[in-house]
C-alpha cells in the first residue's frame, strides 16, 4: 500500500489539445468517479474554467457523486490561463487582475460546497517578461500582491491555497519558475494559508533535485502532483516511466508530509489504464521502501 493516499485531476480525462491536433475523447463525471474508485484512489481534484458553470446543482450532485463513491474532494483549481493568456495575475490592468482574483475567489467558493481543503493557483500565462519593457521587479510585486489577495480570498471560504512553480509553457519564462522563487513568494506574504503545490514533472524540467526540492519546501508542502518527464518538455507522463521515485517519497516521509499524491497526467489514449498503472507503480515503490529495497530499475 501507499504511504499516502492518492487523487487525480478530472482533467485527466477530459479532452486534449495539442500544437498539431486535438483529441475529442471524454467522460463523463459519473463514470470517472465509478472508474478510479474501482482503481482504488481516495480523491479527486477539480478544474473550474468557468465559475457560471457550477451551479447549486451541478455542486451538489458533484459531491454527492463524489461521496458516494467513498472519495473526496482534494483541491479546486481555477483555470487562469485560458481567458487571459497574456497575463493573469501579472497583468498590466489593475482592472483585469481583479476579474482574475474575483474568478479565484467564486472558485474557492464552489471548493467549498464541495469540502475542499485546498485551492491551488498554476499562474502558466504569467511570464517575467512584460510587453511593454516593464522593470523585473514591477512584474514580481504585481504577482505578490495579486497571490495575497487570492490567499485571503480563499481563506475567507475556509481554504488554504497552494501555488505550483513551472519553468515555462504557456508562458515564456514563468514568473514562479522554480522552488526558490516560490520560497521568495512564501516569505514576502508570510501567511500560514499558503503552500506549495510540487509538481514533479515541472521540478525535473527545471533540473531541480526531487528529494531536495522537498526538504526545502518542506515547512510549505501541501499538496503533490506526480508526473514524469526526459527534462526537456513537460510531457505529463505517468510518474517511474522516465525517473526513479523512491528517493522522493523517501524524503517526504523524512519530513512527515501528510498531503496527498494527485497523479497530473495527460495520457491521449486510455488515461484510466494510465492512472492504474502509476497507482501500481506508488505503491511498488512504497513496498520496497518498506522492505528496504528502494532501487527500482526504470520502467519503460
């Protein structure tokens, strides 16, 4: 068994779109949620592009489908990127960044309707280089200011927010683009209420050390995404098929996290086989740590 309990994003199975094609193939909640129970998952996390979509019922029977399944809603996430592609939190209108934080906030909202615990902020389309030759620092107090209003938004709905670093895609250059910035973010806002969401694949596109990654955020770490990459792109791949997880999860037992693991995948064909087998692959890991055995060869 695992060390942790595991979810995974409803993205997973939605719909994909690639530079060269898109792939139309999707499912509906009730069978995702019949599907990774049957898997063995504990939760799942929801994505929110559009607040006017999730009405009291669509709420209500989203939870209870959810509960009924013997699962839980782990985090909410509110899409940022997709209505402002060139800039979210970072945006140059103070007009726009308050639509961003105001869609933050009906998010944290509908999280809570659902039991929610976290609310995690991915701001991909917020990039360090600014369109109209704004100075680095301009940009960076733009983002911190934006992120404390989140965070005290959400708090106000009960929920703590995690935000995840990325080195770039969408935006060019992400203005939280590895775990140091992230660290400067956390200490500028100082605020219990925010965390660190660590995405394993974005940490080994940035060439970051995984079980150092933790011990450093490790007084922040709320939540994990699990995905592996070749450390060129963020290919979304199921976590053991590039890189060796033990080392990681041995240190998040070094530092005591109780979060969850959500599998953050993007698998264009058969995403539930993609999800069993990284359940598989955790828990394989899992019991050679127990054992003592914790070299696993790649698995391809």
């Amino acid at each position: 068994m695992s060390f942790w309990k595991l979810s995974v994003g409803d993205w997973v199975f939605a719909s994909k779109r690639t530079r060269f094609f898109s792939f139309e193939e999707q499912f509906a909640l009730k069978e995702i949620v019949r599907r990774i129970s049957e898997i063995g998952l504990d939760g799942i996390d929801f994505l929110v592009t559009d607040a006017n979509d999730w009405n009291g019922q669509r709420i209500a029977e989203t939870r209870n489908l959810v509960k009924s399944a013997g699962l839980e809603v782990i985090s909410v996430s509110p899409d940022i990127w997709s209505s402002w592609p060139f800039g979210s939190l970072v945006n140059p209108s103070r007009k726009e960044r308050l639509r961003v934080v105001r869609h933050v906030k009906e998010t944290a909202a509908i999280g809570k309707q659902l039991g929610a615990k976290l609310l995690n902020v991915w701001p991909g389309s917020d990039s360090m280089i600014s369109p109209k030759g704004e100075s680095y620092w301009t940009i960076w107090d733009r983002f911190v200011k934006s992120v404390a209003e989140c965070v005290d938004n959400a708090s106000d709905e009960g929920l703590k927010v995690t935000v995840e670093y990325k080195l770039r895609d969408p935006a060019e250059f992400q203005i939280l683009n590895n775990s140091d910035t992230f660290m400067r973010l956390a200490e500028s806002i100082r605020s219990s209420k925010l965390g660190a969401c660590l995405d394993t694949g974005h940490a080994i596109q940035c060439r970051e050390h995984l079980p150092s990654v933790v011990n450093k955020l490790a007084k922040w770490l709320f939540h994990v995404h699990l995905d592996d990459n070749y450390g060129d792109w963020d290919d979304d791949l199921p976590p053991g098929y590039v890189h060796d997880f033990s080392q990681l999860f041995e240190a998040l037992r070094m530092v005591n996290y109780r979060g969850y693991l959500m599998f953050d995948l993007f698998p264009l064909v058969d995403p539930f086989g993609e999800v069993r087998r990284s359940k598989e692959y955790v828990q394989t890991v899992c019991s050679r740590i127990r054992s003592g055995k914790t070299w696993l060869k790649r698995r391809r």
